[in-house]
C-alpha cells in the first residue's frame, strides 16, 4: 500500500509534540520602537533585529509613503522591466558606504545566497562552510550539489585543512560575520589570508554585521580591513538593521553580471517595490550616520553582560547586539522565555533545528531603540540563577 503524507504528518507532529519542540507563529500588533505586543499585552522586545531601530523610523515611514504614491509593486522581474531608478540609487548608496565596486538587490537574503552560490558554484567545485552558517548559505551549496564541507565553529586551522585536502578544486570560503544564534564574529582575517594563498574565494554574509559593526557601520569585514580583494562575494541584509526588507551582493563588476545572468532567484521572480527601494535609501544614510545609536548599543550590551554576570547568568561570549542566554533543555527555555514573558520582556526561545541538539537557548537582542532602564528591566525580570531553580 502507498504511504500516505496524513501519517506522515500526524507522526512528526507527535515527535515534536514529545520533544517540546512544536512552533507556534505569534501575531505582533503595532508597537513603539523597542516594544512588541502580542496577546494584547505590550512587552520590551528583546527578540527583533532592528538593532539600529529604524524599522519604525520617522523617516523611513515617511519615505515609504511618499514613494508608494507613485505605485506598490514594481510589476516585473529586474530583467522584464522591474527595475526602476530607486533599485538604482540603492544599489549605488549600498556599495558606496560599504566600498565595493558594484552591489545588486535580491528580495530576500535567503534568496541572495541562493543566487550567488548557485551562479558560482558547480557540482565539482569545494564549497567550504562553517559548522553554524545560516541556513540559506547550506542550503544553496547543496541546491548545485557542490562538494559541501563544514568546519568547526569558527576554527581557520579547521578549514584551512578542509581547504588544502582538496588542492585541485575551485573553492569558495563561506561564512557568516556574526553568527545569527550565537552572536559571536567570525574570524574573517584569518579565513583571508588563508583563503588568499589557496586561491579560494570568500563569501561572507553580513546580515548581522551590516549597521552594527565596522566604521559607519559597513559591517565586519570594514571592522577587520577586509575589501572587495579579500572578500570576493559580499553579502548584507535590508531587514536587520536597515529596518526593512531586501539584500544585497556586492563584488566585482564580473560577478555582478554573472548573478545578473545566472542567478536564478534574481532573474525569475519580482523585483522588491521601487518604494521599499526608496525608503532604504534613507535607512543607509541613516545607518551611516547612526555612531550614536552604535554607541549606545554598545553601552546596552556592557550592561546587560556586567548585570547577568553578577546575578550568576552566564552568557555565550559575543560582543554584539545577539546575547543568547544558553539553557539546553528545549522544554526548559520555553519555560524560562515565558517566565521572563509573564514579566514584560518578550525574549523568544530558539530550539533545535534552528541550533544544534541540546542547545536550546534565549537569542536575547539588544537595539539601540532600548534605554538602560529596559536592559535593567530584564536584569530584574532574569532574577538570580540560583533563585531560578532547575534549568
Ligand atoms: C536573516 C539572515 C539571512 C536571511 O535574510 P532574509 O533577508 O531574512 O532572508 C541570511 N543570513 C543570515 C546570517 C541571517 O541571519
């Protein structure tokens, strides 16, 4: 008898069921900065990626309406007649702040990945990642079907040997600058210069590095000197710090036209809305100049860490705006997220498959669009460790 997809679903359902591991899509309503609601109830949001707090920008909103009197969508892909002048200028505005030749705008950074490594990479060619890279960074080495190979977590020794094993294969480096889960920052200067030697090419995706780190924010890979000549393939998100949506590869004027021709979730589906375009025009300059609200970030995460510490939480290492509070059990950081929840501080628990088995955690995200009192506000509502029972 054929298997059916109804027996199958009810099992996994059940699996997760047992393992506390089912989602559950929440529905936010309409929040100042730094605050979501959900349930009705108006929590501290320690969950989002607005690290820079412009997704609700005065300006941004504005930008956004005054475009959007022109039209909504774009109505056609970038190659039929979907690009317009805003795609344009935010392509030129991107790759002016972060220093590379050229820059092209895909819907979404899942989708970029997608694209580049699909128009790169082939079946015989070495796509070398780290252990932790975001899921859109493995899944478009496998889409082609390149030789895939992870090394551990942040270890340049480790990929260096994964590297040299195969000598006679085209390969790409890929890695993200900060780790969407974890927080901590690649170590891009060494991957370089032994991406360099090797002939290999480095793909370094900036999702959460693009706003937050480097000089004017332009990311990681500015933070450690690194330009178009180290990093060949470089890739950042619209809908972290930006405050909006949308991402961007940037490179050679080579490889633009090669994802121009090739890159399949660039050329088949609809460009983003000339409106969005226009609006995260304002939100580059904006993040350009926003060294305060980094400033402030940084005040927010030494804050956070000093007060955690004393009260005997311990946090990964991370010097970014990502501080998650590891926990383990899936069951018990749920249960810890929605103490904290019950006391005003909405802190989402991440549970595998996001992380790996066992490494159930609280991503807790710090933004500028926080005070001290809100990061304080947390500190009281996390308690003691010791008061707070069994973890
Ligand atoms: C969020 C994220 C992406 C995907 O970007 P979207 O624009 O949300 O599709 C890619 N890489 C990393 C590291 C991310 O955290």
């Amino acid at each position: 008898m054929r298997p059916d997809f109804a027996v199958k679903l009810d099992h996994e359902h059940h699996q997760r069921l047992e393992a506390g591991l089912v989602r559950r899509v929440r529905t936010a309503g309409d929040a100042r900065p730094g605050r979501i609601v959900v349930d009705g109830r108006e929590l501290i949001d320690f969950g989002s990626n607005d690290y820079l707090g412009l997704a609700r920008h005065p300006r941004l909103i504005e930008a956004l309406v005054i475009a959007a009197k022109a039209g909504v969508g774009a109505r056609a892909s970038h190659l039929l007649g979907g690009h317009h002048a805003a795609h344009d200028a935010l392509q030129q505005a991107l790759a002016a702040w972060i220093g590379y030749p050229r820059a092209l705008l895909f819907s979404t950074g899942y989708m970029a990945a997608q694209g580049a490594l699909t128009a790169l990479l082939g079946r015989h060619d070495l796509c070398v990642q780290d252990r932790l890279n975001h899921a859109c960074l493995i899944d478009g080495a496998r889409l082609v079907d390149a030789d895939l190979r992870r090394y551990r977590h942040g270890d340049a020794a480790d990929a260096a040997r994964v590297l040299a094993a195969a000598p006679d294969r085209r390969a790409l480096l890929a890695t993200d600058s900060v780790f969407s889960m974890d927080g901590d920052i690649a170590p891009l200067s060494p991957l370089a210069a032994l991406a360099g030697p090797e002939r290999a090419w480095l793909m370094v995706d900036e999702a959460h590095g693009l706003g937050v780190l480097g000089p004017q924010g332009r990311g990681a890979c500015a933070a450690a000197s690194l330009g178009p000549d180290e990093v060949q393939v470089w890739m950042g998100t619209l809908g972290k710090a930006l405050g909006g949506f949308g991402a961007v590869i940037a490179g050679s004027d080579d490889l633009i036209d090669a994802l121009v021709n090739g890159a399949r979730s660039y050329i088949y589906t609809t460009a983003l809305p000339p409106a969005l375009a226009r609006a995260m025009l304002v939100a580059v300059g904006l993040a350009r100049g926003a060294d305060a609200g980094r400033a402030h970030l940084q005040a927010l995460i030494a804050h956070l860490r000093a007060g955690a510490a004393d009260q005997g939480w311990e946090l990964l290492p991370s010097a970014t705006p990502i501080q998650p509070l590891l926990v383990g059990d899936s069951p018990a950081a749920l249960a810890l997220s929605q103490r904290l929840e019950a006391a005003g501080c909405y802190c989402p628990a991440v549970r595998p498959p996001t992380v790996p088995k066992g490494s159930a955690r609280l991503r807790i995200s710090l933004s500028a669009a926080h005070t001290i009192e809100d990061v304080e506000a947390l500190l009281v509502a996390l308690g003691k460790r010791e008061m707070a029972g069994q973890l």
